[in-house]
C-alpha cells in the first residue's frame, strides 16, 4: 500500500528534528550500523541495515507511524530507535531471512514475531515486548488472566498507530470488545455506566495487565473498586444493609443493565430474592391484595422501597429498617 509522498516523509521530518546533525536516513543508517552489528555477533539472521532495509518495502503509514510515538524515538537511548538498538527487529525479531528474496513459487519468510507466518507462541510475543517493560508491566503480567489465556500484548496494542487506541478513555472499548462480547452487548442496554458513551474506560475499574484480585479489578475487591468513585456508599454507616457491604454486584451489573440504576433486577422481586415472600410478620398490615385483586400494598409502586428508601444503609437513629 503506497501512499502520498507526505505520508512518507512525516517520520523522515520527525527524525530529522531529532537528528538536526544528519538525515533521516543516514541517522537510522548509523544506528543500524551499531545495532545490528552488535547483533551480529549472536547470529546472521538480523537485517544487515536495520529499519532502512524494512522502510525500503513498509513504507505506508501504518507502519511509519511508529515514529511519531514513544517508541520511534531516536533521542530515547531505551526506545528500539535509540542508539544500539535493533530498531523494527527489536519487536519483530530477526529479519535476515524475510528482507531475502524469495525462491520463485515460494512464500517470502515470515518475520519471527507479528509476521504473516509467526510460529512463536503468545508468551514467545509478549517477551519481545517484555524485554524492555518487565519491571513495570512484567510483574503483573506474569500468571495474569490474559497471559495464562494466551493474549499477547500485540492484541491489545497497535504500537504503529499515531495514538495507539487501547490508551484512549473513548477508543479503548473497541479494543477490548473484539474479545468481550457479553460486555458489548451489555452496553446497549438502557443503564449503563458512561463506558457506552465513551467517557469512561474499562480500565476505571479493570487492570488489563493483571491485578491481586478476582476479575482483574483495580482494588481488591468489588466493593473497594466501586467506592473509588462512590464514596457515599462506604460508610461506616450507623445501620448497614448486610449485602451492601458485602458486594455491590449482588443487586448491580457494573457493564449495563435493562433495570434502573444498573440493577439485576427490579424490587419486589430483587428484594425478594433474599427476603421472605412471607412479609412483615411484626407489622399489622395484612399479606393479602388490595380491593378489584391488586396485589399487596408492599408490591406496589416502587414497592419495598417506598417504605426502605435507604436500602444502602442509614444513618438516622431510628434507620434500623432502613426506612429513614
Ligand atoms: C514496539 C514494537 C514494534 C516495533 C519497534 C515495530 N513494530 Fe511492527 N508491529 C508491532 C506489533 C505489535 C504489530 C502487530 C500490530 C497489530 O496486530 O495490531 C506490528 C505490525 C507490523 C506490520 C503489519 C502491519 C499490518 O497490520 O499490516 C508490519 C508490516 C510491521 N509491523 C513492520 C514494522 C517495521 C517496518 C518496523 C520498523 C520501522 C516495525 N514494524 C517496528 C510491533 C512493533
Ligand atoms: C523486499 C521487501 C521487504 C523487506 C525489505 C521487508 N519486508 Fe516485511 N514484508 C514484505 C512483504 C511483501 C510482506 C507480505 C508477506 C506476505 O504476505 O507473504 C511483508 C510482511 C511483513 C510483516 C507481516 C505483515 C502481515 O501483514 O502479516 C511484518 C511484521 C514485516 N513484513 C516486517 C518487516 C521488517 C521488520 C522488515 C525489516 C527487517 C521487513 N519487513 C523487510 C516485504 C518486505
Ligand atoms: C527496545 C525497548 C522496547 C521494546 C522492545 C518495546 N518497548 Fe514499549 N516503550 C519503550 C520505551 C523506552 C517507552 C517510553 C517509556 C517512557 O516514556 O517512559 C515505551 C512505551 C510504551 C508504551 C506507552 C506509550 C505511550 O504513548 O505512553 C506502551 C503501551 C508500550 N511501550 C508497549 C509496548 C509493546 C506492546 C511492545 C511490544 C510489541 C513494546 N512496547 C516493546 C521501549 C520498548
Ligand atoms: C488486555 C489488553 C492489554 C494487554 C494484553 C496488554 N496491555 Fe498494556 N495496556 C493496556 C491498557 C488498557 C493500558 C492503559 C492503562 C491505563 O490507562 O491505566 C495499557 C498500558 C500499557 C503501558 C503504558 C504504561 C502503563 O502501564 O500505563 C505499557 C508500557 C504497556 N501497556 C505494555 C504492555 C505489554 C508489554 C504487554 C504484554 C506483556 C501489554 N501491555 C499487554 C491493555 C493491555
Ligand atoms: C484478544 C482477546 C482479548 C482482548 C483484546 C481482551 N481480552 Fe480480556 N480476556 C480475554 C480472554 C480469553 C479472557 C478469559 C476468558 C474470559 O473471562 O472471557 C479474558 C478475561 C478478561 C477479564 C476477566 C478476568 C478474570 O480473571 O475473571 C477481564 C476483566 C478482561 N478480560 C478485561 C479486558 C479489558 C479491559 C480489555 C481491553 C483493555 C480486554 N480484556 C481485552 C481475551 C481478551
Ligand atoms: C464500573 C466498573 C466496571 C467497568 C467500567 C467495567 N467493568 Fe468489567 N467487571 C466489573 C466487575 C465489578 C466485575 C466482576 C464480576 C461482575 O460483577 O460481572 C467485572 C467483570 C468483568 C469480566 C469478567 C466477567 C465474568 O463473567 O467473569 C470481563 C470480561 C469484564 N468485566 C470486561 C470489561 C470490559 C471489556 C469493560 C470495558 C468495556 C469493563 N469490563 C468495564 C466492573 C467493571
Ligand atoms: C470511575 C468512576 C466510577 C466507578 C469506579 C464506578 N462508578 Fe458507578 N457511576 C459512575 C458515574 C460517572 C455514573 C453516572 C452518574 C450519572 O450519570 O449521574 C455512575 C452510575 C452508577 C449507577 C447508576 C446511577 C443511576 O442513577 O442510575 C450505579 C448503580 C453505579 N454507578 C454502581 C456502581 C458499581 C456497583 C460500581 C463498582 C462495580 C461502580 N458504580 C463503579 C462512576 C463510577
Ligand atoms: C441490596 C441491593 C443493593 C446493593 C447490595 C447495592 N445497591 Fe445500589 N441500589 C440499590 C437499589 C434498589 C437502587 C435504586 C434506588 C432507588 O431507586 O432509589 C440502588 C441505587 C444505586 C445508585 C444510584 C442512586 C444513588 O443512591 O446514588 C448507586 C450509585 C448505587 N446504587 C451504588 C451502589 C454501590 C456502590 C454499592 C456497593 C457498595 C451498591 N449500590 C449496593 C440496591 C442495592
Ligand atoms: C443479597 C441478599 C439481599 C438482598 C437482595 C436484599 N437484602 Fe435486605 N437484608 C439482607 C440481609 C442478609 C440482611 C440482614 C438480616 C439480619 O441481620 O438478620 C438484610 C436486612 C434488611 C432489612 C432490615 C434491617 C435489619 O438489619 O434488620 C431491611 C429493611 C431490608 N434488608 C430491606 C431490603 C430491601 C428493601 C431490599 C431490596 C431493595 C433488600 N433488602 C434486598 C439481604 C438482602
Ligand atoms: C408500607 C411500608 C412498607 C413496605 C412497602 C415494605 N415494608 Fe418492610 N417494613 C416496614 C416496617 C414499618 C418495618 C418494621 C417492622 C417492625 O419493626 O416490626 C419493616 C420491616 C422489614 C424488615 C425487617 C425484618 C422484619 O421482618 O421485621 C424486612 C427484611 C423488610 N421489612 C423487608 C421488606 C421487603 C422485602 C419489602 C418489599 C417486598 C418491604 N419490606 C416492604 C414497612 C414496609
């Protein structure tokens, strides 16, 4: 895919900043140089001239975009484009045998990571990458949902894009639901949390590297995470309600819901699952309907909650049934 002659010349622009000195080309020429020679002493597979090789063929801005983000920083001794390092090799591998021409009828070699044909394993990708983020990264990687379940951190990451799109509040969804789609569908639900709108992320409650607790929440448990926001609902309140302290996912679905306030489901029926259908034994109103075959005065309207308005707890002296 050729593209305008602009296109192309951006990272030539953006090295050259970097570069004021040397050209664009004679700049990653000379990293190359240090780089894969130093490589060389391994083994012949890599490029002989690094990244100048690859852009002579990937030239499109899909791919040259990487210059206009961190890692394509020549200035940055840590980034795969600074000094004595391997450039496009650095996350691809060694390139020697895919930069050769291929033998007539036979398929070009496949760079070893993230290429047409790569044969290594999830874990063997992630390493490329882990080789520079261990410290940070690496430590909640290892034995992560994601890593056990063979994500590797290309499926989330484009490092090619100008902005890669999993560390944006308002792209970051797309990303995830290419694999989530329960939580997709979860979206287009009436309630629902402002992820469907893009204002919030998966990541104001999920740590996608892997985290202590279940689910991959960024606090340890249900509750911890949702108070990061709602703090009203911490307390210490002077009457709890047993299961809000307990987990609020036991009446909301954090991803979307077709009940008001995200619930699993609507009171009576929510309150009930727990509570006796048998009512208020100690309370003098009767268990039976109305007049015309209504059903009973607790069920109606907003039903339980008429009377138990703070069904998260109260702080009234007299909030025992969580009615004040
Ligand atoms: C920081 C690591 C990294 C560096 C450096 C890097 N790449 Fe990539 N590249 C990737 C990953 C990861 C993918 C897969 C992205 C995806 O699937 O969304 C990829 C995909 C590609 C693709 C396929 C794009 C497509 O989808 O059509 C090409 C071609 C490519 N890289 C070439 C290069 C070249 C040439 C360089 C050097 C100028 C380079 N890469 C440097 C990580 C890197
Ligand atoms: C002589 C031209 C040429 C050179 C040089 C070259 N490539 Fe390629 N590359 C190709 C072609 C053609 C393909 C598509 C291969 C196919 O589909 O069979 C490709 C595919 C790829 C892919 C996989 C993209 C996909 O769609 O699956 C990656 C990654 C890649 N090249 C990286 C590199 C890197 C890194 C270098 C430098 C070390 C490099 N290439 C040098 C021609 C080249
Ligand atoms: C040669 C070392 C090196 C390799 C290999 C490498 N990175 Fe990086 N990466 C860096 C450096 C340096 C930064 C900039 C860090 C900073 O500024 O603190 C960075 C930054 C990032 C960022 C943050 C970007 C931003 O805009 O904030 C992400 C995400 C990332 N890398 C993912 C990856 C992935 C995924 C791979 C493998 C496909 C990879 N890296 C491979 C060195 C590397
Ligand atoms: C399931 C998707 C997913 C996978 C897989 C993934 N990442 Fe990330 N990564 C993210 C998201 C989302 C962020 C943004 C985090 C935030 O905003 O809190 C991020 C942020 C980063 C950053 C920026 C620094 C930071 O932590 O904020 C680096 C570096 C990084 N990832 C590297 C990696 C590496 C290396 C791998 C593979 C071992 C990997 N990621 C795998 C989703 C993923
Ligand atoms: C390439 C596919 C893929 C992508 C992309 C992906 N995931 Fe996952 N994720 C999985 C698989 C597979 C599992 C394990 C099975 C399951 O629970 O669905 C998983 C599990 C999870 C879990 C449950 C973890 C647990 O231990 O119960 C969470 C939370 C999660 N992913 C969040 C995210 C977020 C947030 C993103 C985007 C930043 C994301 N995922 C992107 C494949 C993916
Ligand atoms: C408001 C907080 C919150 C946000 C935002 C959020 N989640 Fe979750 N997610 C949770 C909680 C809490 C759980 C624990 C189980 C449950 O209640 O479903 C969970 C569970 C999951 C699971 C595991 C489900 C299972 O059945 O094991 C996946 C996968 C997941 N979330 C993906 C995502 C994705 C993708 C996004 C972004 C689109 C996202 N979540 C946004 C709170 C959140
Ligand atoms: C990153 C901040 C954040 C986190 C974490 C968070 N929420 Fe929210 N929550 C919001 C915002 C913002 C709204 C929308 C408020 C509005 O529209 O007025 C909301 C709305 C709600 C609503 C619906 C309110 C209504 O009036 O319909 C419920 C219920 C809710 N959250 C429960 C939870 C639960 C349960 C958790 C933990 C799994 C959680 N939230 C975690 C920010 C957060
Ligand atoms: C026993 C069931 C139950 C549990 C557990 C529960 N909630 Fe609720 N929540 C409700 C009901 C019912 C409503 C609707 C109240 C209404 O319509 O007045 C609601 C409404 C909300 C609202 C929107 C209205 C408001 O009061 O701000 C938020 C936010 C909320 N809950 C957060 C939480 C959080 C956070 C937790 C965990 C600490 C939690 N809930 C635990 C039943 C519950
Ligand atoms: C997940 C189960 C569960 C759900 C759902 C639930 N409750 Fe409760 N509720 C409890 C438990 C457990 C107690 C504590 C009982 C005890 O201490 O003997 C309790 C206590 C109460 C009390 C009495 C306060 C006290 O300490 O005696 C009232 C009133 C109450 N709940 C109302 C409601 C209403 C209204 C709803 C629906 C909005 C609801 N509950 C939903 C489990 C639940
Ligand atoms: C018309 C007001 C009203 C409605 C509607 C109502 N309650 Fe009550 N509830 C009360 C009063 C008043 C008490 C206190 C009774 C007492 O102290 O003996 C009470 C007490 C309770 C208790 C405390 C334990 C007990 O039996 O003493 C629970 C649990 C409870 N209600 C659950 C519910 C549920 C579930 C619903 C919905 C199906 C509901 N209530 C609807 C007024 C109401």
């Amino acid at each position: 895919m050729r593209t305008s002659l602009w296109a192309a010349l951006i990272p030539v622009i953006f090295a050259a900043l970097a570069f004021s000195t040397a050209t664009a080309e004679e700049t990653a020429a000379g990293q190359s140089d240090t780089g894969a020679e130093a490589a060389a002493h391994e083994g012949p597979a890599y490029s002989r001239r690094g990244a100048d090789t690859c852009l002579g063929c990937h030239d499109d801005v899909a791919v040259t975009n990487i210059f206009m983000t961190a890692h394509g920083q020549p200035s940055d001794s840590r980034s795969p484009f600074g000094a004595g390092q391997l450039q496009c090799e650095a996350c691809h591998g060694p390139g020697g045998a895919h930069v050769k021409l291929p033998k007539r009828g036979e398929r070009r070699a496949s760079m070893p990571y993230w290429g047409h044909e790569s044969t290594a394993s999830d874990a063997e990708h992630s390493q490329m990458c882990l080789t520079c983020h261990d410290k940070h990264v690496g430590l909640q990687w290892a034995g992560s949902t994601h890593d056990v379940e063979d994500v590797n951190c290309g499926e989330c990451h484009n490092p090619h894009a100008a902005t890669d799109p999993v560390l944006k509040t308002n792209l970051q969804a797309m990303v995830c639901y290419e694999c989530h789609i329960e939580q997709k569908a979860d979206e287009n639900k009436p309630y629902v949390h402002p992820i469907a709108d893009r204002r919030m992320a998966c990541t104001a409650c999920h740590a996608p590297h892997g985290s202590a607790a279940d689910h991959l929440l960024v606090r340890n448990t249900t509750n911890e995470t949702c108070y990061t926001c709602h703090q009203d609902k911490r307390g210490p309140l002077l009457w709890e309600h047993a299961p809000v302290t307990e987990d609020c996912g036991y009446c909301h679905r954090p991803h979307g819901s077709v009940h008001p306030a995200l619930l699993t489901q609507r009171p009576p029926l929510l309150c009930q699952s727990c509570h006796s259908q048998a009512g208020h034994p100690s309370v003098a109103y009767g268990p039976g309907g109305l007049a015309d075959g209504n059903p009973s005065s607790y069920l109606l309207g907003g039903s339980c909650l008429n009377c138990h308005s703070q069904v998260h707890g109260s702080n009234h002296p007299s909030g025992v049934n969580l009615s004040r």
